[in-house]
C-alpha cells in the first residue's frame, strides 16, 4: 500500500464509518516480499506502450533501457528474468484489459 492508499484509510479512520474504505483499497492483492522490484518496473514501464485503437505491449526497448539505466544492479540472467516477467506481467494486463473492452 503506498502513501495515498494510506492517507485515505487514516482519513476513513477518523470520520469513524461516515465514509467506508474504497473497493480497490479494500480489495487490493498483497505482494509477496520481493515483488515490488517487479511491481515498479511495470509501473515505470506501462506509460511507454503505444495507444492507438487500443493498447499496446510495452516495448522491448523500453524494458531494455529501462534495464540499461539498472545495470550496475542487475547481472544478464537479472536482464533475461526483467523481459520474460514483465512480458507475463504485459501480456496478463493486456488480456484483462481486453476483456473489460467487450
């Protein structure tokens, strides 16, 4: 949970059952320790996919500059891992998006 997600469940807080906690608070996943990494990295990355009709997958060179700017902290097989799960990561958040669409 970031810091407005916190602010607006210390704001239902105080007004003490006035307002309720947001569905998409409420509901949000909770990340396993260690997904962050993967979590910021989609987030950063997902303002570079071209939209047209309709959304694209975010770039390959996008996730490889984005890799490149990391690179004093990530070894090749970091590298392979960052395109492989972002690409899952892209491709599950494109079907769910296309799935709101219809």
């Amino acid at each position: 949970m970031g810091p407005s997600e916190r602010k607006i469940l210390a704001q239902v807080a105080k007004q003490k059952g006035v307002q309720r906690v947001p569905d998409k608070i409420k509901n949000a996943p909770e990340l396993s320790p260690g997904n962050e990494f993967w979590w910021g990295a989609f987030m950063d990355l997902t303002s570079e996919r071209q939209v047209g009709m309709a959304e694209g997958p975010i770039p390959w060179s996008a996730i490889n500059l984005w890799g490149n700017a990391l690179s004093f902290e990530l070894s090749e097989g970091d590298r392979c891992d960052l395109h492989h799960v972002l690409g899952r990561m892209d491709k599950a958040y494109l079907e769910f998006r296309a799935s709101k669409a219809t």
